[in-house]
C-alpha cells in the first residue's frame, strides 16, 4: 500500500521545506514520493519550487482539500497513471483544520485498501507559535488563533520547525507550553532549513496512525470568520531588462519592499513567498512574521535579463488593500532594475465558508 503523510500547520510553518527534505529521505531509501500541494488558488510558489527539484507534483487548487476530496482523490490517482507511489506527502492550506474528520477518516473509509496512514502531524513556526502559546497577541484576531488551536489539537505529533533560529531557553519554553495546553502529543523538533532532527521525523512517520474514537468539535462559523480575516494574493509577473539583474537580489528587495508597506499600516504577514526563476534556476524568498527577517530560503547566485515571478502573500488585511500595495511595489522595483514589468496575472480575495465534502462524526 501506499503511504499516505499529510503535514498541516499554519501559514509560514516551513511546510514545503520540510517536505523536500523528507521526500529526499524517502528517495534515498528507493522509494517513488509524490506530492500533493493545495491552494485557494492557481498560482502557488511551492509546487513550482517542489517541481524544480524534480518532485512529482499534483497541485488541487480553488479550494482546500476538505473542501475538494474528489479533487485530491484524483491527483493522488493521476500519480498512479505514471508510476505507483509509495509515498504520497499531501500539504493542506495553511489555514485549514479538522483534517482528520475531513480527510483522513474518509480516505479511511473509502480507499483503505490503497493506502496506510502515517500520524498527522502539525509543522508550528516558533515566530507566531511563542506569542499565541504564552497569552500574548501574535497580530492576529482570536478567530484566526482559533483556527491555529485547532490544529494544534487534532494533531498526533507537533514539529517545531525553524530551531535554528532559536535559543535553547526558547525551545524548552515552546516544548513547555505545548506540553500543558497539548498533552500526550509526540513533539519533534527540528530544522527543515539545516536537516537537525529529520532523521527522528522521518522514523516517527514510518509509524502508522493511532486510531480515532472521536473527532474534535469545530465552530464552522468561527472558523470560517478566522480565514476570511486574511487576505490573500498571488500574482506572477515578468520583468525584462537589457542589463542583467541579480535574480536573488530581485527575490529578496520585493519581499523586503511588501514588507515595509505592509508594516506602514500594520498589516501582520501570516506568511510571504516569492519564487523568481530563470531557465531551470529558482529563487526564493520568504517572510513569515513582522518580526522576523526575510530569509532567501533557496538562492541561484544568477545574473539574468528576465525572469518569471511568482508572488504569494496572506495577509491580515483585506485583500481590495493588499493587491495594490503588491501592484505598486512591482512597478517600483521593475523601474529600479530598469526592467519592463508585465503582470499576467494577479488575484487577491478572502478564503470562502469551509464546506467539506464529507466529514465523519465519531463519539
């Protein structure tokens, strides 16, 4: 059978690294990966970023995969048509919950047979994690920090991720916190950036899950209040110049740019993302949190004359502010490198009313 791995967490978690870096694990032990990215939208820097990196990629866009199981169903059964998995690592919106009740129990139930599920696991970023844990506001409204509980609690192992950018002091204050407001969860800590600890996730997901005698309660109403509360926005975009231009210098200097106009009228970022890429380069940079600083996650070392950009913000703000401020920083940056700019496509909008497909109730 294949496995079946689905990593949740919110926003900016560190999701897509952590699933390269897993998935090259898999490999090296000759295992067939697969993996299935979702999105609101069309659009997405982590499938093309996944794809880069030779990945088998399936991408259920337009909606969550709660809210598209056929949709999911058919990207996993497309892999089939190629060549078999024996791994499938599915990432789920960074703003959905009651994964398992949506998602995991009717995989369960209708294709059993086909697949062995791995623990569900939640990957946390310490940046967010550390304020909303310890009482204090992390920038965003009690609903969305309803949405973050919520999957913390229906999860059966938490990830830290990002612990090389913290203390010593700082992660026992995470593991201590999650141990009183989650008990009995497998925490993990780790760095999907420097690969400290994979090896303990790895084996942790090679177990199988624990079975279910109950399905947590959600409130549909707050949770669907907590996601229209973002904004969000993709976009890709084409510069051309006649003198070549650093593709990591452009990646980075845009997010830095979104990033001031966002602080100047203190819009939080749940999580900013931007692939350039040139021929078969990519750049990437990301910012997950006003008080973090923008980390170029993947860098080509490129001088090129054009590129092709990938833009994905979320944003707690409403999405008819946040495409103008990413239009305007566009322009600006184009005319910096002195580079036409040509966006093909931008969409900015809030997440819809969660409507899954099924949903199993248990207890």
């Amino acid at each position: 059978m294949t496995r079946f791995i689905m990593l949740g967490g919110f926003l900016g978690a560190g999701k897509t690294t952590l699933i390269s870096k897993l998935a090259k694990r898999f490999q090296a032990d000759g295992k067939h990966v697969c993996v299935v990215t979702n999105d609101q939208a069309a659009g997405l820097v982590d499938t093309e970023l996944l794809k880069s990196e030779g990945l088998d990629v399936n991408e259920v866009a337009g909606s969550c995969f709660c809210c598209n199981f056929t949709g999911l169903a058919d990207a996993m059964a497309e892999f089939e048509t190629r060549q078999r998995p024996d791994v499938i690592l599915a990432e789920p919106v960074g703003s959905c919950t009651d994964l398992i009740a949506t998602i995991a129990m009717p995989m369960m139930e209708r294709m059993g047979e086909q697949f062995v599920h791995s623990p569900y696991a939640v990957v946390l970023k310490p940046s967010h994690t550390l304020r909303i844990l310890a009482g204090g506001q992390a920038g965003f409204s009690p609903k969305a920090e309803y949405i973050f509980r919520k999957q913390l609690e229906e999860s059966e192992v938490i990830v830290v991720n990002r612990i090389d950018e913290l203390s010593g002091e700082q992660i026992d204050s995470l593991k201590t916190h999650l141990n009183e407001q989650y008990p009995g969860r497998r925490i993990v800590c780790v760095s999907a950036r420097t690969g400290e600890n994979l090896e303990e996730l790895f084996e942790v997901l090679l177990t199988d899950a624990s079975p279910r005698d109950r399905m947590m309660d959600v409130d549909y109403d707050i949770y669907a209040d907590g996601e229209a509360e973002l904004g969000w926005l993709n976009a890709t975009a084409y510069f051309e110049s006649d003198q070549p231009f650093s593709l990591d210098d452009l990646t980075v200097s845009t997010v830095n740019a979104i990033r001031n106009e966002l602080a100047a009228v203190d819009a939080e970022p749940a999580h900013l993302k931007i692939l350039c890429s040139s021929n078969s380069s990519v750049s990437v940079a990301n910012l997950v949190s006003s008080d973090t600083s923008t980390m170029l996650s993947v860098a080509s070392e490129l001088s090129v004359t054009q590129t092709k950009m990938i833009v994905n913000a979320r944003v707690c703000l409403a999405p008819e502010s946040l495409q103008p401020i990413v239009s305007d920083v566009l322009a600006k940056v184009a005319s910096q490198n002195a580079a036409s700019l040509r966006i093909d496509q931008i969409e900015a909008f809030r997440p819809g009313r969660p409507e899954p497909t099924y949903r199993i109730v248990l207890g």
